[in-house]
C-alpha cells in the first residue's frame, strides 16, 4: 500500500448521493423527510432507529460516486495499488467505517475508497485493516525476491504489527505473479516506467527506492 491523498468532495455528490442516501434512511425509520424530493415510492420503516437498518438494505446510491472516485484516484484500488482491471476485480465503493457500525457516514464521501471488488470483499467489515489516508509511503515494502509485501524493517514493532495485519487480511501477497510479471515488463522495456507508474504504481515506487530503475530513467 501508499498513502493515499483524499481526493475533495466532487460538487455534485451531495445531490446524487448524501441527500437521498439521508432522506432514504429518514423514512426507513419511519420519518417524513420535509421536502421529499426524491422520485419514486418511499421506503417501507424497517427499524426504529438509523443504527439498527441492516446493512445490506441500505439503498446503494454510493455507486452514484464511482465515475468520480475513478477519476479522483486515477483507477488505482486504494488497498492493493493496482489500477482496476477485471483481474482484480471491478471498481466498488468501500466503506472504510463500514455501514453496520457507522451508519451516518454511508453517504460520506470522505468515507469512501475506491477498492476493486476483490479486496473490497477481502476488508469485508474487519476493523484490523489500516486507512489508506493515514498510510505512510515508507510503511510497505516490497521484496524483489518473490515479490512479497512486507512491513518495513525501521518500524516499531506495533506499527509492524498492524501492517502485517492489513496485508493478512487483504491478501496482498496473493498477487505475487502480477507485481513481478510488471516489474519484469518494464526491466525488459516491454512497458515504460510511466506506465508502471499508471498500472502499479506501489511496484514502480519499490522499484525506483531500490535503486532498479533502468539507467535511462534515473
């Protein structure tokens, strides 16, 4: 993984997803939103209270936000730093405070990040998976030897702890064959370094730290 910069609040996100999403919420509750402008029938109350609509009804209007967040983040999964292709997986929206314990932020942009439906799935709702936001680039490294995600030896040994957790459960280590297949493209000049950069851009970084850069892009 590499720090990710949050990306600002596109300008229509709050009429495509928050306010929907909210007034969706409102009547699943039993609520009359004041004024209801969203189309279509309203919502049956299924619960009494916001924190106890499950999860998996909650109305679905964060996929309003992908094209942006593909924009936004340059098609690149937050959590295993490929750009989405369907090897790993279709864009999805996840929800870094999952929807089952954060209700109010289903509909945040800030508590989105763009993930291919793999590791989407991977996360799950597990809370042992570190933010990708709060990621420092000097965190993860990469073995040139297998091509195994490591925690960076300079740590201290919770922060370790907690890297090595996040790569557990994403699975990092199982795309092994793809970060050296691209490292061995551009060593062989079958791809540019700008286009490592666009494809994998954790494998171009780990490349260029440890000094395997061609001589013609040093």
């Amino acid at each position: 993984m590499i720090r990710v910069t949050p990306a600002p609040e596109p300008a229509g996100f709050d009429v495509a997803v928050r306010q929907p999403g909210l007034r969706a919420l409102a009547e699943m509750v039993g609520e009359s939103p004041v004024p209801s402008r969203r189309r279509g029938r309203p919502y049956q109350k299924i619960a009494d209270h916001r924190d106890r609509i499950p999860a998996k009804l909650f109305p679905a209007l964060w996929t309003e936000a992908l094209d942006d967040m593909m924009n936004a983040y340059q098609e690149i999964c937050a959590y295993s730093c490929f750009r989405i292709h369907t090897v790993t997986g279709a864009q999805t929206v996840d929800h870094m405070a999952p929807k089952s314990r954060a209700w109010n932020q289903a509909y945040e942009w800030a508590n989105y990040r763009l993930a291919s439906s793999r590791l989407n799935a991977s996360k799950n709702n597990f809370a042992d998976v570190l933010d990708p936001f709060l990621v420092q680039d000097d965190w993860f490294e990469l073995e040139l030897v297998g091509f195994q995600v490591t925690p960076a030896k300079h740590l201290d040994d919770a922060t370790r702890a907690q890297i090595q957790a996040t790569i557990d459960r994403l699975g990092l280590n199982r795309f092994c064959a793809r970060r050296e297949g691209e490292a061995e493209d551009y060593w062989q000049g079958d791809i540019s370094f700008r286009i490592l950069q666009r494809e994998s851009p954790f494998v171009a970084r780990e490349l260029k730290r440890q000094g395997r850069l061609l001589p013609k892009d040093l």
